[in-house]
C-alpha cells in the first residue's frame, strides 16, 4: 500500500465541514486539524499510484474550501507503536 499525507489550507470558516467530507472519502483514513502552515493533514492510502492519484486529484481536489494543498508520498513506516507514543505526548499512558 502507498501511504500519503495530503496537506491542506482551507478555507478558516469551513475547516470543520472539509474535514467532516474529506473523513468520507473512499482512500482517506484519517484526517487531522492542526496548528502551523496548514490547516488539516489527511492521510491517504491507496494500492496504486493511480488509486493514489484519483484520491488526491479527483476527490481531495474538488472538496469546496480547500484553497491549496500539497502532497507527501511515504518511503517507509515506523512502528506503529512508536508512532503513538509520539501522539500521546504529554497524555496518561494506557492502563
């Protein structure tokens, strides 16, 4: 599977109704609203690059609000385990 993180500037009065669209689309698995340059990261998983292409570019793209955006594809995945600790900065760890 191809992993890419889709980055995105949204339209600020409607962040919360892409996001709600974007977390229905077939490829997206999850979506983030977060801090700094961007408004909201989804990640986007496809068996193909052609898949990958058709997620970003032909349903990604014509979510209206979304003013700009850019793609990362994914070399390599670490640990999930890793990964959540990473998330979980500064929460409870699970009992």
């Amino acid at each position: 599977m191809i992993t890419a993180f889709v980055l995105l500037d949204v339209d600020v009065d409607q962040v919360p109704e892409v996001a709600e669209t974007l977390c229905d689309l077939d490829g997206v698995t999850e979506v983030y609203s977060v801090t700094g340059r961007y408004d909201l990261i989804v990640k986007v998983r496809a068996a193909r690059n052609e898949d990958l292409a058709d997620v970003v570019t032909g349903r990604i793209g014509k979510v209206a609000g979304i003013i700009g955006s850019e793609t990362v594809i994914a070399f390599r995945s670490y640990s999930d385990e890793t990964l959540d600790a990473g998330f979980a900065l500064g929460q409870d760890p699970p009992t």
